[in-house]
C-alpha cells in the first residue's frame, strides 16, 4: 500500500551525508536496501567509506548468495563516461564477491528514452550494458542479475504505508529538521529549562553513564570486543609457544582449540544498532575456554616436580585471567543491557537524573548523534506525542513519521538515537503517563535504532505501569563520594572540608551543588571550619538555602524569613511522628502563614522551596489509598529532629525503663526496626550524647544479630560528639568486631583525626608503642595489609584526604592527629597502602615542617624498619617541595638528634640512611642547616658490620619443594 508524498523529491536537495550530497544519496540507498528481503539468517553488512569494492552494501542468505547494492549521485545524466564508472564498479563486486548474485544499480535519475538519430538514449545505453555485463559473467560460469533503482524506484519505496520507508523521506529531503544544528537548537532550549539541575561546569564523571552509552550503542563500546580479542591473542600466542617449549604440545593444541571460537566471535564486525550484540554467546565461549585452561592448570600443577614448568603457568595463568577479565565485564551493568532498548533511571530527589540526561545528551550531540531531550514538567495531561512534535516544531508530521525520520538519522550517524524523558513523576506525570507510558515504549520498540531512556523519583516507582522495563538507580556520588566531592569542589575553586569523613549527603550532587552556590554568593571558597558533626552541616546547609531563598524572593534579610520557614516546617513534621512529613495543604498553609505570596508562584515560600530541592513532594500510602506529601529532602535531618523529640520524653528517673516503654519500645522491636533504620541510626548518635548510653545498652542480647543495630551503632561513631566516646563505646566496637569478624580498628579510625575524641591518634599510638612488632603485625599491620582501598573505607578516606586537601584549611590539632594516624599506616607490607600513606604524609607536612619534626622525635626508638626508613622518606619528600623553608632547621635538629648525635646510630637501612642525610644536605643547601650538626661527623657514622648472614646454594634446596620454581633465575632469562 502507498501513502502518496506531498511533492515530488528533489534529489538535487537530498540531505549531505559526510559533507557531500553524494555520500546522503549513498546512505540513502544504504538504509533503503536494510529494508529489502530480511530474510531469516541473512546478514546485511555495509562497506566502509572509500573501501566498497564496487559496493556499498550487500546482504549475505543463509545458501551463501549475496544482493549487492551500488550508489552512483549521477544527478546530470546517464551518459558513456557514467557506464564506465559503473561498469568498473561491477567488475570490482564480482571480483570481491564470487557469489553475488544481484547487482543492484541505485540512480537519483529516471533514465530518459528519448531517442534521436544514431545516438542511444540513456534507457538504452543502460539496457546494453545490462545485457553484455550478465552475458559476460554467464560465460564465466555465473550467475548474475542487475536490478535498477533509479529515481522513482526510491521514491515509490519512500512513499509505502509504513513509517520505516516514509520516515527516512522525511528525513532526507527535509535538510532543516533532524539536522546536526536542529537537534542542538532543540536541546539547548530544554537544557535552559532545567535551571540549575543541569550544571556542566560541575560535572563529575560516574559509572552510570556508561549504562547510556551502552542502550545507545556508542560506536566506540562497540569496538572493545576487537581489544579482548587482541588480549587474547597475545596471552594465547604467549602460553602456546611456552607449553609447546616444554614439550607439552597436545596442551597448547587443547588449549588453543578452546580459545579460537572465542577470538574468532569477537573478532567479526561489530554489530550494528538494530542488532544483538553477541553478549550471551561471548559468555558461553569465554565460560568454556576458562573451563579447558583450568583443566590445563591442573594438569600442569600435577607434574614432576623437577620439570621446571613454572613459565608455562605463569603464561597459561595469565590467559586464564584475561578471559576473566572479559566474562566479568559481560556480566557488568552495561553488556547486560546492551541489548535493551530502554532504561529506567529512578533515584531520590537531587541525585543527579536530570543531569545525567543533559550530559548525555550534550556528550552525543557533540559526537553529531541524535537526541532528543523532554521534561515531563513541560507536558499536560494529553497525547505525549502531539506535545513532543509540537515542542520540536513537528507538527505537520505524523508521530510515524517523526520517529521514521529519527530512526534513519541514527542509522545515518551509525548508532541509536536516543529520546530521553526526564522525570516522570512530576507535574501531570502520574496522570499522564499512568495510563501512556506502556503505549508510549511499545510504539519506540517498532523502530530498531530507538532507544528511551526515563527517569522517575524512586517514591513514584510503584505509581507508574513500569512492569518489563530494564531499570537501573542512580547511585549519585555514592561510593566515590570523596573523589567527586574532589573534583566538584575543585572546578568551582572550593577547598575540601577540612575533615576526611564526609557526610553521606555529599554524595548528593544537589546538597553539595547547594553548599557551593551558597559559598559563591557568600565571595567564600572554602567551608567553615568545624563542619563535623550532623547538627552544624545541616544548618550550613539549611542556611545555604534560606540565604538563596532571600535573594530570589528579595526578602528582608533582618526578618530571616525563609530560615523561620523551614525551622516551622521541620518541626511540624517532627511532631507527625513516624511519618516525618506533612500533607501538601498544610504544608503551603504553614509557610503561607510565615510569608504570605498573595497568591503569585514567584513569591511563594513553597515554590522557592520546592524549586531548589530542599523540600520534596512525594505519595504516601495509607491502607490502599495515595495521598501527597511534601518532606524534607535529606531525610537524615528529620530522622534527629524526630529521635531529639522521642529523647526529650524520656521519664529521667527511669532512662533505661523508658527505652522498654512505648513510645521508644516499637523502635526496638527486632521484626520492625529496618523499617525505622534512620531514626535507630539517629538515636544511636544521641543517645551516648545525652546519656551516656550506648544502643546496645538498651537493647536484648541477640541484638548483634540484626543488621539495623550494627550498621547504626557503626555510623554513630562518625557522628557522634567527642565526648560521647566512654569506654563502653570500645568495649561494644569489640564485641561487635569479635562477632562479626571485623578488626576493631576499622571502626576506630572514624574518629582517629577528631581533636578531644579519647579513641583519637593518641590513644591509637599508645595502643601500638606498647606492642612488640610481631603481635602488632599480627593485628594492625594485617588489618592495613586487607585493605585493598577500593571500598570507601576509614583508611581510603583518610589517605585520600590528606593526600589532596589544602593543608592550610586544616586545624593544627586535626593536621597533627593526622599525620601521626598516617605514620603508623606505614607499618603494613600492603604496598598500596604504605606507599600512598607516605604521598599523603609529603602532602600534609610539606607546609608544616614541625609536624614531621614531632614525628621523628616520636618514633626515633620505634622497633619497625618500615616506619623508620617512610617516615624519613615522607619528611625529605616534604622538606624539597620548598614550601616551608624555615622548618627546614627544625626538622634537620630533630633529624640529628635522633639519629646522628653523640650516643644515636644512623639506621641500618640504606634508603632511611640516604633521606636522614639528605634532609640534612637539603637544609645547608637552603641555609638552615642548625649550627650543632656537623656533616662530615654524620656521614662518618655510615659504617656498620654487614647484618645479614649468607645463604648458601644447599641451603635453599631445602626450602624448594613440589609445585615452586626459581623465580630468580627464571627473571634472567628472555620471559623475564
């Protein structure tokens, strides 16, 4: 069935394609042949610009035969000089291709019949040549067919009932709309109305965008199974040729066998958008090839012991690691859905949906792939599709043909064009798409270069038909909320907190975004020291917000309005109880009584409120029926303000009776308690605080038993005030730890850079000192050798910290606890952390000199060689990075008294040796070298007797047993 076009097309106006009208013309009749005849098991494979062999595509059937197509832009005629050109194409296609079996011709001409005289026209001129090509290849055995597209073959094509044919008219010869510029145009003007949700010069990278990528089908992800496959290859070849060394050919042959299906499938082309993409069949081939090397390893590990086959391992082993390496990053969030054609993103309010949606966009309009950007807030209750065409200016167009159009210019851009709907839940959005949305994805998933991508607040997850959508939660900076916290605060030029335990609402990119704006308007660039506890971070940031408030609102700053309002607003709904928040009606009666809009949303307290995020309107539940309502964002703040309101009951006759009382009772019950996992977690802050009272005080014996109370008990420890710290707090993190495994420090380290906090550096130092270096090994240096720095740990946190912060923001009490934590992280053989704790340690004292004299006087006695010698190496480190000049004499005092003074010995070690003197020499070299210190009396004392006892050759044939090769000589030769 045809649907006639308006006009007739133009192909002196057909989109360019690659700069050039001919390449659009090309492309065109790409996409048009697609669509040709796919058959079952056929395989359509483009050629590459400039590399077509006399084709531009062709389809391969599952007998072998191929239809080959060929694009000529003869837009001026058909005459002799144009049958050569074709004529050489046909002949490069037959060469290339031994079983083409059609050759089809595509012009942007009708060839004309218009006979004169002697002179063929150009119907004829084409007939000729059609007739002696297919005589030609049939006396050479072939069989061949030439087939004419020419100008009103394509256009009958174009002009089919079907939005796959018309949609791709729509794109090509509409050379305004779907354009690089007019998607832009597009964008830019949606991107406006995010306002301040969509910020690119604060942007952090994060994991998740890697999810779009992948339901786009970025080229460049589509390309990393070609770098597997080199991997494997060079890992093959390698273990191969050692196995094959030590005569273990049958080995190598299994082995090599195994992996070939393997490489050869990623290998092939990278598949194209409307494809699949082999994830499942990878995953297979990668589980068997692992499978056969395994059986390989065991083989080999059963061996003679004499047979030196250790090389044949190691190679094999390293094989069997890279094929890991690809089974787990197949099983990964982006492989797995890279084959969807849809992703929803849900997530709580301000953690970065609307952002990670223009920042995609903005990333694939820069690389000239089409997206289209929509706020649901910008939608009213009707045909989503009528709107979004109307927003695009797209209105004479049929949805058909908007997203016909949309899938050729993703298959002209040779990815998936992406439609991304931000946030669902807002405005109409439960009423619009409660009853559209599934229509809505089903409509998208008929065109296979479409993707969607949807974000939804998690509170609404279960008010929308999301049933068989992929879904995926934006984590925000969670995880990594130190790093990004880092990079945020740094492209705005804002020091880091002078604390390394950040608050979890930093991983919020809206609260640390709100912190920052406030600071920029404050002229600060950096955030007031003391910021620690819970109570004052949440009135830096509540007064962050009322002072933004002020200013849009042009408030009486005397009045403080806006601060009396969220005050008023946090209190009512600290006294709703369990539900921490109040209906939208008496919200906006609360403020409206505060500060009166007259009616004007540009006025109102509850839109400023609502707009900047530090309130959120969500549904509640209530025995099978919804009801809106608006709380506070960050619900940690409400979850104190409750536990203050439940402690300030408490009958302080009987404290302990009144936690098996109600209304604190229903908080403990052990069945019950996730469901209030903050407030527990609040009250197991407060409640040392103001009694002394550990959570674990009040609750039943078995309560180690229940995640709610470890994880709060836990979290406390961070928060809590210095002087809520007793010594039932460590006699609980014990009991905690010797029950669930953990090492005590862990827990500790929260608070070891906290001035006044007794479990602080001090009390960690006089902990250690006092051990013998075996049995603190055993405990400390063993907890410091599992820590891998990956998961966001005290350790990570502390070294990540003083490795980057400005050290001049940080208090001298805080700087000096710090360092002395750090020192003793040098203790561990786990390199990674040793050598990074070293980097921080030059980071902290190379302004502060006199701290790492301290610390040298400190440890001048300590039994650890390791301490020692990267104490001296952080202070030399520190010492050259000529940021304190004058510490430099105190520094080479303590280095001398402790080590080169009349009675001191220099240590044995050579490096700790070399950064002692050096840091002497460094401070003659800068003048401050102390008048007391004579070097050539220091260098005088680098002698002693040679301390290590030799080993001989018979005593190391002692030690060699089954399944240990000699490493050393092994290094020596060419594997090495």
């Amino acid at each position: 069935m045809e649907k006639k076009l308006e006009q007739k097309l133009d192909f002196t106006r057909i989109r360019s394609h690659r700069g050039t009208q001919m390449g659009g013309f090309e492309e065109l009749c790409c996409q048009l042949a697609t669509l040709e005849d796919p058959s079952e098991g056929s395989s359509f494979i483009r050629k590459g610009a400039g590399a077509d062999q006399g084709l531009e595509c062709y389809r391969s059937y599952s007998d072998g035969h191929e239809v080959g197509w060929q694009a000529k832009y003869f837009i001026n005629g058909f005459e002799s000089g144009q049958v050569s050109n074709l004529n050489d194409s046909l002949k490069r296609a037959l060469s290339a291709h031994p079983k083409l079996r059609k050759f089809v011709v595509c012009l942007p001409i009708d060839l004309r019949d218009n006979r004169s005289g002697k002179e063929s026209s150009e119907v004829q001129r084409f007939e000729k040549w059609r007739i002696k090509s297919v005589e030609a290849a049939a006396t050479e055995g072939r069989e061949l067919t030439i087939e004419l597209w020419s100008a009103s073959s394509i256009e009958e094509r174009l002009s089919r009932d079907n939005p796959m044919y018309s949609g791709r008219a729509y794109y090509w010869f509409d050379t305004i709309s779907f354009s690089a510029v007019w998607f832009r145009e597009k964008f830019d003007i949606v991107r406006s109305n995010l306002g301040e949700r969509y910020s690119p010069e604060s942007h952090v990278d994060l994991p998740i965008q890697q999810q779009m990528q992948s339901i786009s089908r970025a080229p460049e992800m589509l390309l990393t199974p070609h770098d597997w496959a080199a991997k494997v290859m060079y890992n093959l070849d390698g273990s191969a040729e050692s196995l094959k060394r030590e005569g273990l050919q049958q080995v190598a042959d299994r082995v090599r066998e195994a992996c070939a299906p393997l490489h050869r499938s990623l290998t092939e082309p990278p598949a194209l958008p409307e494809e699949l993409v082999a994830v499942e069949l990878w995953t297979a081939l990668c589980s068997s090839a692992l499978s056969t090397i395994g059986e390989a390893l065991a083989e080999l590990a059963n061996k003679e012991p004499e047979q030196d086959i250790h090389i044949s391992r190691r190679d094999l082993f390293d094989l069997y690691s890279t094929i890991n390496r690809i089974s787990r990053e197949l099983a990964s969030g982006p492989w797995r859905i890279i084959n969807k054609h849809e992703l929803l993103i849900s997530g709580p309010a301000g953690i970065g949906k609307s952002h990670l949606l223009a920042d995609f966009g903005e990333r694939q309009l820069k690389r000239k792939r089409p997206f289209i950007l929509v706020l649901t807030n910008s939608l009213t209750e009707g045909d989503p599709w009528k709107q979004i065409r109307a927003q695009l200016d797209l209105s004479q167009a049929t949805t058909d043909e908007f997203l016909g159009a949309l899938d050729a210019a993703a298959e002209a851009a040779s990815c998936r064009a992406v439609i991304a709907v931000d946030a669902l839940n807002e405005r109409h959005g439960i009423a619009l798409w409660g009853t559209r949305l599934q229509g809505f994805v089903a409509l998208v998933q008929k065109y296979p270069r479409i993707t969607l991508a949807l974000t939804v607040r998690s509170t609404y997850l279960h008010l929308l038909p999301l049933r068989n959508l992929t879904r995926t939660e934006h984590p925000g900076f969670s995880g990594q909320a130190s790093a990004a916290a880092k990079v945020y605060l740094d492209r705005r030029g804002i020091a880091r907190p002078s604390s390394p335990n950040l608050a979890r609402e930093f991983e919020n990119p809206l609260f640390l975004r709100t912190c920052c704006t406030y600071l920029d308007a404050e002229n600060l660039k950096q955030f007031p020291k003391g910021l620690d506890g819970l109570s004052t971070i949440f009135d830096f940031y509540l007064g962050a917000i009322a002072r933004k408030v002020e200013l849009d609102l042009k408030l009486v700053h005397q009045l403080n309005i806006p601060r009396r309002a969220l005050n008023a607003f946090l209190q009512a709904c600290a006294e709703q109880g369990d539900t921490g928040a109040l209906t939208v009606e008496s919200t906006f009666r609360l403020l409206e009584g505060i500060h009166s809009s007259g009616n004007l949303s540009e006025m109102s307290l509850f839109t400023a409120f609502l707009s900047e995020g530090v309130l959120t309107q969500d549904v509640e539940w209530h025995e099978g029926t919804s009801q809106e309502i608006i709380r506070f964002t960050f619900e940690r703040l409400s979850d104190h303000l409750q536990a203050k309101r439940l402690l300030d009951q408490i009958d302080r006759s009987d404290i302990l009776g009144s936690y098996k009382r109600e209304p604190l009772a229903s908080y403990f019950s052990s069945s019950e308690s996730w469901q209030f996992a903050g407030l527990v977690e609040a009250l197991a802050v407060q409640m040392p605080e103001q009694f002394s009272l550990e959570l674990f005080d009040v609750l039943p014996d078995d309560a180690m038993e229940n995640d709610t109370y470890c994880d709060a008990f836990r979290t406390s420890l961070a928060w809590r005030a210095p002087q809520a710290f007793t010594s039932r707090t460590a006699d609980w993190v014990k009991k905690l730890c010797d029950s669930t495994g953990q090492s005590p420090y862990g827990l500790l380290l929260l608070v070891s850079t906290e001035p006044g906090n007794p479990y602080n550096a001090d009390w960690l130092h006089d902990e250690l000192w006092q051990l013998p270096m075996p049995q603190r090994d055993a405990t400390w240096s063993v907890f410091l050798a599992e820590d891998d720095l990956s998961d966001g740990g005290a350790v990570e946190s502390l070294i990540d910290w003083a490795w980057h912060v400005d050290t001049d923001e940080v208090d001298k009490e805080r700087r000096r606890l710090a360092v002395l934590t750090l020192t003793w992280c040098l203790s561990t053989s786990n390199r990674a952390v040793r050598d990074r704790a070293t980097k921080a340690l030059v980071n902290l004292l190379s302004s502060n000199l006199i701290d790492g004299a301290d610390l040298i006087r400190k440890f001048a006695n300590v039994n650890d060689a390791y301490i020692a010698e990267r104490l001296l190496a952080a202070c030399y480190g520190a010492a050259m990075q000529r940021r304190d000049r004058g510490g430099c004499m105190v520094l080479a005092t303590a280095v001398w008294a402790s080590h080169f003074a009349v009675g001191r010995q220099p240590p044995l070690n050579l490096l700790a040796r070399d950064f002692a003197l050096g840091i002497l020499l460094y401070s003659k070299h800068v003048g401050q070298l102390p008048s007391e210190v004579d070097l050539d009396a220091c260098e005088a004392k680098l002698t002693s007797a040679w301390p290590l006892e030799v080993i001989t050759s018979e005593d190391l044939v002692r030690y060699r047993g089954k399944g240990y090769g000699d490493s050393i000589c092994s290094s020596t030769d060419q594997h090495g």
